[in-house]
C-alpha cells in the first residue's frame, strides 16, 4: 500500500501549479473580453470642430457626435436648404430677373446684373458649386407668396418638416444675420435630405463645369467644396462648405463606400476637410449601435409644401428599436468585441486546452 501512496503525493502537488496556471490565464483573458469593448466604444475620430454629427444616411443613425443640438452660426451652409425649397418652389423651365438687391448682395457673388434673366438649374449651380450669395438671394426674392420674407418662412417650415428642431433661418445665403442659427444635427437632416433630390445631389457632386452666360460665352467653374473638387476622396459626394469670420468653417460633407452613404458635419473649425476625413475613417469602420439615435424623418416620403407655415416635427433624439439579431446579449458582446481581441481570447483558449490534454495523457502514462 506505501508505493501506491507515495505515487499519489507528486500527482497532488503536479495539480497545484496547474491549477494556478488555468486560474492566471482565465483572469487575463476575461479582462480582453470584457473591457475591449468598451474601450473600443471609447475610440472616436480626431475632429477639432466645436460641434459635430456624423450620420449614416440609410436611416438617419448618429454614428459620433459632439454637442450636436448646439445651435450656431452657419454660414453658406445655409445654402443647403435655400436650394431644397427653390427647387420645390419653382419649375425646372423657370427664367428668374436678377434684382437690384442681389446684385449688392454682400460676400461670395457670382457677378450677376440686376436685370439679367438667369435659369433655375444655373442659379442652383453657382450657388451650390461657388456659394453665390447673388444666386440665393435671385432664388429669395422671386418667391410668390411674400418674396423673400415669404422664402425665409418657407426655409423654416421646410426645416420643421424635415424634423430640424434647433434652427432659426433668417438669411437665404448664410450670412451672420440676428438669430439665424443652425445646429450639426439639423444639418445632417438636410444634407440627407438634399442627397434624394436628383438634380440637387449632382450639382453638389460635381468637381468643375461650364456656365453660360446671357451673352452665350461659357465659363467654367470649380466646385468650391475642395472634398469634392479636388478630387482626392473617391465617393465623394458633396455636399457644401461655408465660412464667415465669426461662424469660421463649416462643412456638410458626403461619401459613399461599399454600398454604404455617411454625412459629416463639423461646425466652428479652422481644419474642416481633416475633420469630415477623420469622422468617415471611424464610421466607415465601425458598426452602427442597435440604440443609435436616429435624426429627422425619412426624406424620401412626400415633401412638405414650401408655403406651409409647419409641418410634422420629429424629435431629433428618437431612439430606433434594436434589431432582433442584437437581442442577444451575448451574441451582441461578440459582434461589439475588436477581432484582435477575439483572437487574443481563442489563442489563450486554445493554449489552455493543449495543457489540460498534455495533463490528462501524462495521468495515463
């Protein structure tokens, strides 16, 4: 009987570092499990805007976000809604007299005449491509029901019923007048919102055409937005810049990857384009949160009409219901999980096991 008991003694004291071993790595691989997640959620892109929203387009999802509510100065930006309701507003065939008051317009002018007849697509195309102040305020004042003021109503009420709820328009180019303000958030609704309107969505696409004047020359023009003129970022699609002295840049910005279409918004920064760059580089790598706030109303439905005083508001912090496949909690902790951390996760498995076989052969032996 000693032989056998003196055989049991190294087995119970072979156990005891193993043991120890399983119980180390299970507490360093539960910490990768656990806290990779929300260090991941953490990571945001590198955006020296004061505010800022990014969205993905499919359904209005806000992917990061800094002060997004925060109503500001805007600039050209503004630009964004005075084309969606001109182009509602007016037909296609439309000729527009160039007023006095354009003409004198102060900021970015295009050098159109008091007097001269333009078309509604040329008037769109150089206050879209290079913010014409002169075209916005052509577009403004041709309005029928009360000219420009009637326009600027116009402008809110197609706001409202986009689901904006932090913006007050009172300029139709953007210009720093009393109370017209605008938040990240509100224009990322209409920055979507311009993306389903055909003729909108190519002008703010393009990099440089041509412009004929009256008089037939043609001259060609650059897209001022450089995200898109410059040619630099593939699927790029718009969508407008803005800068004044107080409000500094701003920027409503579009790409399109894979299948998949994100809006940028960065408002108050002197780095712009790094902003929008930095904020698609994170969202086009990264999955949209079951729980995402989802901003404004689907844009594709039947438009308000441009000489409604309201429209249905739909509160800017709705929540979306999560997706059935997400209900899992568990399969939701891996699907948020980074895949080095995963990987980290199946070698410390797969080591464990190695060791707990070579164990079990060794006590056969």
């Amino acid at each position: 009987m000693q032989p056998n008991e003196v055989r049991s003694f190294p087995l119970r004291r072979r156990r005891v570092p193993l043991t120890a071993t399983l119980i180390v790595l299970a507490l360093a691989v539960a910490p990768v499990l656990t806290a990779a997640p929300a260090a991941s959620a953490r990571t945001g892109p590198h955006v020296t805007a004061r505010t800022g929203v990014l969205i993905d387009t499919a359904d209005g999802a806000v992917l990061w976000q800094r002060d997004m509510h925060q109503a500001q100065l805007i600039a050209s930006t503004t630009k964004i809604l005075t084309a969606l309701v001109a182009e509602q507003a007016y037909p296609a065939k439309k000729v527009f007299m160039v007023p006095k008051a354009a003409e004198n317009v102060d900021g970015t002018r295009f050098g159109y005449q008091a007097g001269m007849r333009v078309a509604r697509h040329n008037l769109l195309t150089t206050m879209l491509m290079v913010s014409a102040n002169d075209a916005a305020e052509t577009l403004a004042g041709a309005y029928p029901q009360g000219g420009r003021a009637g326009f600027l109503a116009a402008m809110q009420a197609e706001a409202n019923s986009l689901g904006c709820t932090d913006s007050t328009f009172r300029d139709p180019s953007g210009l720093d007048a009393p109370g017209h303000r605008g938040s990240a958030a509100d224009l990322a609704i209409l920055g979507r919102a311009l993306l389903t309107r055909p003729e909108l969505a190519k002008i703010v696409a393009t990099r440089t055409t041509g412009y004929r004047w009256p008089d037939h020359h043609i001259q060609y023009i650059s897209n001022h937005n450089h995200f898109v003129g410059y040619g630099k970022d593939p699927g790029a699609l718009g969508i407008k810049t803005g800068y004044t002295v107080a409000a500094h840049s701003t920027i409503v910005a579009a790409q399109r990857r894979g299948g998949r279409t994100l809006i940028a918004v960065a408002l108050g920064t002197d780095h712009m384009y790094d902003d929008v760059r930095s904020m698609f580089a994170y969202g086009f790598a990264a999955r949209t949160p079951a729980d995402a706030t989802r901003l404004g109303r689907d844009p594709s439905a039947p438009p308000a009409s441009a000489g409604a005083t309201g429209g249905p508001r739909l509160p800017g912090g709705s929540v979306a219901k999560p997706h059935s496949r997400s209900e899992d909690p568990i399969l939701q902790r891996m699907m948020s999980t980074p895949v080095p951390a995963l990987a980290t996760a199946a070698i410390a498995l797969l080591v464990i096991g190695v060791m707990v076989t070579a164990f079990s052969r060794s006590q056969r032996q």
